[in-house]
C-alpha cells in the first residue's frame, strides 16, 4: 500500500495537477510511516530557563519523509519553511484528508509581531477561512508563545499519529528561535489525527488563538 501511494506522490514536482491529488494521500503515507517508526531513548539533557531538553535518537526514515511531505504542503500553501528567518516564528500548517487546510504564521520581528493566514479552501467543507496579513501586538506573541512553552513544544516528540484513524487530518508545527543560545533553534511537529495528544491539543489552541485576532482585527478595521 505504502509502495503504490509513494509512486504517485513522488511526481509532484513540478505538476501543479498533481498536487491536489498528492494532498489526498500525504496523510495517509504519514500515517503509516509513522504506524512503524519509533523513537530511541533520551541521550542527553539540557536546561534552557525551566526547560529541559531531551534529544532522543529520531528514526532517519520518519523524520526525512516527514519534512519532505511537509515541503509538499507547504508548496501548496504557497509558503516556505520559517527555518531559515533570522528572527522567530511559529507556522502551523493544517490539511484535512477531505482537501481543505490552513496555514498560520506569526512572526516577531524586534517589536513588530505579524500574523498571516493562508488557505485551501473547499466551500461545503471550510468556508470561513480568510487569507489575511496583519501586524499584531507583543502582548498577542506572548500570549501565543506561553502556549507553546506549557504545551513543551520544544521537548516533546517530533512525530505521532492515532493509531486508531486512518483518515482525518494532518498537523505540522515547526518553530523558529535563532537567538536562544545552546539549545534547539529549530524544530518540526507532526501529528496524524490526534487524540488526547498534548500536541494536538496546542494546534487546536493555535487555531482558536487565529480565529480570535482576526474578528478582533475585522471589528476594527485592519482586515477587510
């Protein structure tokens, strides 16, 4: 099954007609990759504040497959990797297996905070999503990142999935902090439909959080 779905998504590139039907198997393919990896034990720890970091020996396969079909989706989103950006930033892409998603991304740069929606969007199944762009304010960053440190986004593990749904959606969460010195500066989540899944759980809360700046920023205006 894997073979069959890996023939057909690996002609993406450069095939704007495939793309659609690549995004219909990306879940799937992740899914059962993620069915037959598993992570190693801890190496190592670090402390950053109150953080602790726990490298764990990641699964080579799992990890390359996931950062390449995240680079599918965010082909599709017309969006790149916050990986390389000198300042921070947090992007969640979200893909249902139904072929609608949405992707946000907030960015701080020096006192400017930025937030910016993109989406794929199927009218019967998710006609409320607006593609906007918008400078925040720092109280709404820092708001944004106490949720990504007491979810220990920057601890937890990378990849996981509910072995229980073969269908769904698929969340990416990657996080971006050059400045923070001796520790990780980078980091990609993924997660296949989840379920009481502290991860998941913060994607749902980033989602809210998006939801609720932009009816703030329409009442007044910014967005129209």
């Amino acid at each position: 099954m894997l073979i069959f779905l890996e023939k057909n998504i690996i002609k993406y590139v450069g095939m704007e007609i495939k793309i659609n039907s690549n995004l219909e198997y990306l879940f799937l393919i992740f899914v059962g990759i993620c069915l037959i990896s598993c992570h190693g034990e801890i190496q190592k720890k670090e402390k950053h504040g109150e953080e602790t970091i726990a490298e764990r020996k990641i699964d080579t396969v799992l990890e390359k497959e996931a950062f390449r079909y995240q680079k599918v989706l965010l082909g599709r989103f017309g969006e790149s990797s916050v990986k390389e950006l000198d300042h921070e930033a947090y992007q969640l892409q979200f893909y249902s297996s139904h072929g609608f998603g949405k992707s946000i991304k907030f960015e701080k740069k020096q006192d400017s905070c930025l937030i910016s929606v993109k989406c794929i969007v199927k009218k019967d199944w998710f006609p409320d999503c607006e593609e906007y762009k918008v400078e925040t304010n720092l109280d709404e960053w820092n708001e944004l990142e106490k949720m990504i440190y007491e979810f220990n986004f920057w601890t937890i593990d990378a990849f996981r999935v509910n072995k229980n749904v073969l269908d769904g959606a698929v969340y990416f969460l990657e996080g971006n902090r050059p400045k923070v010195k001796n520790v990780k500066t980078y980091k990609l989540i993924g997660r296949g439909s989840p379920k009481y899944d502290k991860m998941g759980a913060l994607c749902d809360y980033i989602i809210e959080l998006e939801d609720q700046l932009k009816f703030k920023y329409k009442q007044i205006n910014k967005i129209k």
